[in-house]
C-alpha cells in the first residue's frame, strides 16, 4: 500500500510566543494564523520487512532503520526516528519526504512535516486519531520525544488548516476556526506579500533568550507579552470585519511588540528590508516564526504592491507568491496502474 499525507504551512498574523511555555500555562496565550498552499509531504510504502528507509529531499539524506532497533537522536532525522518511536511502529515501510519552504523560514515547516509523517502513519496503521489528537501527538514528538523548542500553535495550524483564533489554556489548547468572508480572503491574497530574506535560523536560541527575559519577570518584555496577546484579539476583530487596513496597522504594531521580546529577534539586513517596504507603500507587517531570519510578511496599499516588490527585489530580498489552504492535514491511498 501507498500512502501519502500533505500538511499546510502557516502563517502567524498575531499572538505568536504567547504560546511558548511558560506562558501559557501562566497567564493563557492566543494566536491568529492561517495556512498556505505550499505544503510538507510524506509518502509511505508498505515493506514486508522491519526494515524503515526514510529519504529526505530537503537535507539530502538517506537512512535506514529496523523497527526493533533503539533509535538514538543524534541530529539526522531525529523527528522521523521520534514519530516512530511514539507511534509504536512495528511494521516496515519507505517513507519519502520533502518540503515547500525550507526548516527554519518561519512558516512552521517542521512541525508540519511531523503532522504529515503522523498523518501518513495513522492513515497506514488505520489509527483512529481526531484531529485534537493528531496535532498533539505531533507537538510530543517534537516538543517532548525529540527535544526541540518551541511553542503549540504550528502543529494545530497545520493540523486543522485555514484561519483559527487558537487558544491556550493552561494544557488546553482551542482551535475555533474563523468564518472569514471570502471577498476578504480574495484581498488578502491580493494585498499580503510574503519576501524570503534569504536566510533560516535556528528557533532555539531565540526562545531560551525569549522565555529568560520573561522568567526574571522583565516589565517592558512583560507588557510586550500582554500587548501582544491583545493584537491578535483585535486582529482576528479587524479579519472578521473586513478591516483590512486597520489589519495592516495592527500587523505593524504586532512587530514592534514582537521586537521587544529578545533582541535576538532581528537584526540589521530583516529592519532594512522592512523599512524599505514602509516606505514604499506597505502599512505593516512582520517576520514570520521566532525570528532570525526567514521570511517577512507584508500588508500592501493595493496600488503599491508591485512597488513595494520591486524594491524588495533590489535589496536582495524574493519575492514569493502563496494563495490560502483552507483544508488542513489530508492523507490519501495511492492505486497504482
């Protein structure tokens, strides 16, 4: 049997480090994000062995595994050696997988590559998993089984896809999917403007900086925390009301309290690139993920876009177009002619 499972990356609009423990546990966080067309995949074939062969085609790597072996995580593949062990697996398989945007861009992609390889699992193993389970069980195999940082929102985004007002309380996590007319959606995918910056990072050292400065109980990142989890409550308002300037300024007050968080989250080449695109006609945005490097996300006046992109491309910046997922996770059996 052939499997396959696609799961969408996100885009966070507000919100985003409001789910990184300690402060959800501690005070409630929230996020406002969508998904995109541009996907991590994974493709399963049954073996009648114990034998797991994984080929990565973002990392150029080819591994094989036996089902009864003790899997040390040594930095190759650990996320696919950590869905094997939580998922119990004890049947072969090959498992092919590969990715839209490259790890540590910002668009949530690891966490949507474990949601595929989960989903590629349960579809095989005919698991029956809700979609609360599913995105769970993912964030415990990154967070938990493999040992990487970060926060909760991208394994549900990429879970249960389209636009979510997600919340975070205490353990609890609340997916409420958004009724968004679709004359906003259709100008959202008009105005917004997504701009690699040409570089990834690693998440971790962000965060660590991230969640020190709010464990010492600092006032300025303590008010930075609150505000921002106020932006995506009044961001999610402005969404649903189609306010979609007002949704640009808030963008821009999104990343001004998201600055303040560490001061790892920038640097010179990502405040060029977004001040050159204030200037020529965008009314907000921000760098998508912990921070680093990545991609920029932009709201544009609808005559500047083309402007705006323009001299993005100068300055060394690429320019990458996107429309919405409004699905989420999707696994599906492949016949074979």
């Amino acid at each position: 049997m052939t499997v396959r499972c696609r799961a969408p990356l996100r885009i966070s609009f507000g919100g985003g480090g409001t789910d990184v423990p300690p402060y959800p546990e501690e005070k409630g966080g929230a996020v406002l994000s969508t998904t995109i067309g541009k996907y991590a995949y994974s493709t399963l074939i049954g073996r009648n062995d114990d034998r797991i062969n994984v080929r990565s085609l973002d990392y150029d790597i080819v591994a094989s595994y036996s089902v009864n072996a003790d899997l040390k995580y040594d930095g190759n593949l650990d996320l696919v050696k950590a869905t094997i062990r939580a998922m119990g697996v004890k049947n072969g398989c090959d498992l092919f997988l590969h990715t839209d945007a490259p790890p540590g861009s910002g668009l949530g992609t690891s966490s949507a590559l474990v949601v595929a390889i989960v989903g590629a699992f349960r579809q095989w193993l005919k698991m029956p998993l809700t979609g609360y389970d599913i995105a769970e069980l993912a964030y415990h195999i990154e967070r938990d089984e493999a040992g990487i940082k970060g926060g909760r929102q991208d394994q549900y985004a990429a879970t249960f896809g389209g636009f979510n007002f997600i919340e975070f309380l205490g353990k609890t996590t609340i997916v409420n999917p958004l009724r968004i007319d679709w004359d906003t959606i259709n100008e959202l995918e008009y105005r917004l403007m997504l701009c690699y910056t040409g570089g990834t990072r690693l998440s971790a050292g962000i965060l660590d900086d991230q969640v020190a400065r709010y464990a010492e109980r600092n006032a300025d990142v303590l008010k930075a925390f609150e505000e921002t989890k106020q932006l995506a409550f009044d961001m999610k308002n402005a969404l649903l009301l189609g306010k979609l300037n007002e949704f640009g300024a808030l963008l821009h007050q999104a990343w001004a309290c998201k600055r303040r968080l560490s001061t790892k989250i920038t640097d010179p080449r990502i405040d060029e690139l977004y001040e050159l695109s204030r200037q020529n006609g965008a009314i907000g945005g921000k760098l998508l993920g912990a921070g680093g490097g990545g991609y920029l996300l932009f709201m544009c006046e609808f005559d500047k876009w083309h402007i705006v992109a323009e001299k993005l491309e100068r300055a060394g910046g690429k320019i990458v177009g996107f429309t919405f997922d409004l699905r989420g996770m999707q696994s599906w059996e492949v016949s074979e002619s």
